[in-house]
C-alpha cells in the first residue's frame, strides 16, 4: 500500500470546507421545504419565474440553479422534502451530502442556518468523498480530480474540529475497504495502524506470524497460515490511566476465500471488504482520539487472509482458541469469528467497561437488514436504545437483534467444546455473535455489530463502494454517555 493511502492530510477537505466569513463572492444555498411559498425568499421575479419553469417543488434532494442578469450562479434553491431526509434516513442536514455531489465547482453558503450545523458540515464532507487512487486522470493532477469541488463555507455554529476530524475518519476508512487486496493485505492494515498511532501519539505493539503461537493466539495463526502474507494482531493503546475504559476489536480478514470450503467465484467479488470491521475500529479510534474523549482506548485488529494452500486449516479441525475452549470447524468460510475469538479473549482479560466489536460477519444479517442497516447486538438495553436513537438521527443506522441465549445448543460439537457454526441456514447472524459472546465474559458491555462495509449504490452520503458502518454512531453515544458522567 502507498505511503498517500495511509497518510493524514486535511488538504482535500479544506478545498471543499473553508473557514471564516462569507466574502461577497459566496453562492447562496436556500434550504426549501416541500412546496414551500419561494415568496419570502429574496429572489428576483426572474428567478422565481426560473425555479418554477423547472418545476422546482422543494422535494428532496431536488436543486435548482438560479441565474443573474449575466448568467452566472446567483442562487441555489435545495429541496428538503417534507423534512424527512429519505435518502439516508436521518435529519435532513445530511441531504446536504448530495449537494457537494452536484453543484459546480464554486463556493458556496448556507444562507440560513440548519439545526445542525456541524452534522450539515458533515454530511457535506462525506458527499464529497471520491476513491481516485487507480484513475488516471486523477494521478495526472497528484491525486485530485481533474476538476475543484463545490466548496461550502463552514456553516456558522459549526464545531469545525468535530467535523474535520470525522470526515477524514470516514474517509480513511472508506479508502482502506475501496483499496483492492492487491495492494491491501495484514501488513498495510498494520501500516495503516501505525500511521494513526503516529498522528495521535498513541502506544502500538503488533504479533506478527507464528509469534502468534508462541504468545497464544492460535485461531488468528491457523486462520492466516496458508496466506504468505503473515497473519497478526495490531494492538493500540491512547488515553490516560483511570479513565473510562473502551475497547474496539475489529475482523481484519483483507480478503476471503472461503478456505477450503471455497466461495463460489460470485460470493469473491466484494471479499477485499471483508476487513470492514477493522476499517470501521480504525475510523472510530481516529474519532475518539481526535476529539480527545476522555477514555482509555485500546484496539484490537486481527488480520490474516483466507487463503487455501496445502497448510490452510481444514473442516472437521479442531481449533484451541486463547481462552483454551477448543473449536471444531464446521466451515472454513466461519473464520472472521475465530480471528475475534482470540482478540476478544485478549480484550476480556483487562475487563473493560465497554467491549466493541466490529465485523464483517454475516450473509444471515444481510438476508434479514439488508445492506444498509448494520446488526447490533447487545445485552445492555440503555445502550441499545440509544444507539438506535442516535445512529438514525446522524445517518449511521443500526438495528438491534437478540443475543437469544436459545441458540447457544445450536454451537455444540460432539468432539469439542463448540462448533464454529451451526448447520442449519437459520439464525446464523445470531448464532455467530453468541459464539464472539463466549469469549466475553469481564467485560461490563459487550456490543457487536455485524456490518456489511459497503454502500452498493450512490447516496447522499456517498458513492457506491467501501463504509466504516456504525463508528460515527458509536462514537456519538460513548461522547454523550460521557458528558453525563462528567
């Protein structure tokens, strides 16, 4: 992986988010809700006259350009709808996003204040969002598009460290899942790492190959072990002793084969995303650190690629893990949980406060959500329900499903202590995060989210292609849950 794809640079987001007052060359950007009166607008007649010759009704993400006497952009009206976003489902200031997608290039204002001003700042930001690392045209101009982006003047009342600090977040997460495995495997993840414990002075130790087996990680070694690209545990440490302590495990499986139980040549076209889950850990901790949240974080990426060779682990195996439960393997194609399990026993033996893991884990979660709506699970019902809150206000959506202790039966193993997997097609979302809860057993709170990784087609937010799911979200509900305990 190249040195530009691991790098921190704020370059490209102050091209399309600029600081300071309007300087009298700035576009206005009128927010209209559905067939709201333009009347009481400060528009010219011509310009009415424009907006309803485009049938312009305020529904949203519709937008119209208005004119001047020469022809140039004076205005832009921008449809809100009936003040449901719609598309991502949330507050209507991330309709925002399609705007940075659509405008010319320019700069431009909000020329009333949104609610949120640093969530429409946002959601800008992440609109704006292109991967243009393998495009020609992009490398002829060092990395940029051919052209400038629409700029938008930082909204007045805008937290601008917040929202600097979040959009490159997401779009370092978005760039480590667009980028192939070619180029992506355990040891650029690690690079990865490394940089962002750089930017944050953070403490970071990595395991890496069979140092896996003599430090007692065996289910991430036999997992990564027919892969010449050496297996590893990245470990990463920030924030003051006795603070409230946070620990984020993300799956890091840089591309999926299946094993030897083998995915067809379909089910293989999105596996470079298969390490979502550790795109996703590593965007929340650059949050976490870059708005400085008092806690006492630690991240644990274990990485490997699923390859088959004649040293890949085998079905019917059987596995020990960290914690010394053994494991028969049902499916090869089950290794993203055998990866956390050993990450998860490390993070349970300091007993956080709050235990997160993220994973690209299951088909079963997207049968049942679909790719757009994350699984959640969790014992901890204030937790849930304000996750559910607050990740749809932002338009970071989860949905919570049940850890439902009945399925536990479904995990066992004549030979072993447990199965990776149960037989039956049913529950499989369920069943695999009671397998990742057997390995969690200090922790005060255990969350999963059994992510897809992936936007598959264009939104306000974003283009189609790579998503840190669910890391803005938490990240808003551990800030909130800490203000109330300062």
């Amino acid at each position: 992986m190249s040195d530009e794809s691991i790098k921190f640079d704020t370059s490209a987001i102050d091209e399309i988010l600029v600081e300071g007052g309007q300087d009298g060359t700035d576009i206005p950007i009128w927010a209209v809700a559905k067939d709201a009166n333009l009347d009481a607008l400060p528009l010219l007649p011509a310009q009415r006259a424009w907006a309803e010759a485009m049938s312009f009704k305020g529904s949203a993400k519709q937008h119209a350009l208005l004119p001047d006497a020469e022809g140039r952009i004076a205005a832009v009206l921008f449809g809100m709808g009936d003040d449901a976003a719609g598309e991502p489902s949330g507050s209507s200031e991330l309709l925002f996003g399609k705007l940075a997608q659509s405008l010319p290039a320019g700069n431009y204002h909000l020329a009333a204040a949104p609610r949120d001003p640093t969530l429409a700042a946002i959601a800008w930001g992440l609109g704006a969002y292109r991967f243009n690392r393998y495009r020609s045209s992009a490398r002829k101009n060092n990395g940029e598009g051919a052209s400038r982006a629409a700029c938008l003047r930082l909204p007045k009342g805008a937290d601008r460290d917040v929202a600097l600090n979040t959009i490159e977040a997401v779009r370092l997460g978005r760039d480590l899942i667009n980028t192939p495995a070619s180029d992506l495997g355990p040891a650029e993840i690690e690079a990865a790492a490394r940089a962002l414990a750089a930017r944050h002075n953070a403490d970071i130790s990595v395991i890496v190959g069979d140092e896996l087996l003599e430090k007692n990680f065996p289910m991430i070694h036999a997992v990564g072990r027919a892969s010449p690209r050496a297996p590893r545990l990245i470990d990463l440490t920030w924030g003051r002793e006795g603070a409230r302590t946070v620990t984020l495990v993300g799956k890091g499986i840089t591309f999926d084969t299946g094993g030897l139980d083998v995915k067809p040549a379909s089910a293989m076209l999105l596996m470079k995303k298969d390490m979502g889950g550790s795109a996703a850990a590593l965007t929340l901790a650059h949050m976490i650190m870059g708005q400085k949240l008092d806690v006492r974080l630690r991240v644990l990426i274990p990485t490997a690629e699923n390859s088959i060779s004649g040293d890949a682990f085998r079905p019917g195996d059987v596995l020990t893990s960290r914690a010394g439960t053994t494991v028969e393997i049902g499916n090869t194609d089950a290794e993203g949980r055998l990866v956390l399990a050993d990450a998860i026993a490390l993070a349970d033996e300091g007993a956080p406060q709050g235990l997160y893991v993220f994973a690209t884990l299951t088909g079963a979660a997207r049968v049942a959500l679909g790719p757009d709506l994350p699984a959640m699970f969790t014992d901890d019902d204030a937790f849930a329900a304000e996750m559910v809150a607050t990740s749809a206000a932002i338009g970071d959506p989860v949905w919570r499903l049940p850890l439902w202790a009945g399925y536990n039966s479904k995990l066992e193993s004549p030979i072993a202590d447990m199965n990776n997997v149960w037989e039956s097609p049913f529950a499989g979302s369920i069943t695999a995060a009671l397998f990742l809860k057997r390995f969690a057993k200090r922790a005060q709170r255990f969350a999963h989210f059994d992510l897809f990784g992936w936007r598959p087609a264009a939104n306000a937010l974003g283009p189609r292609g790579g998503e840190p799911q669910t890391a803005r979200a938490v990240c808003a509900v551990i800030a909130k849950e800490l203000e109330l305990i300062a």
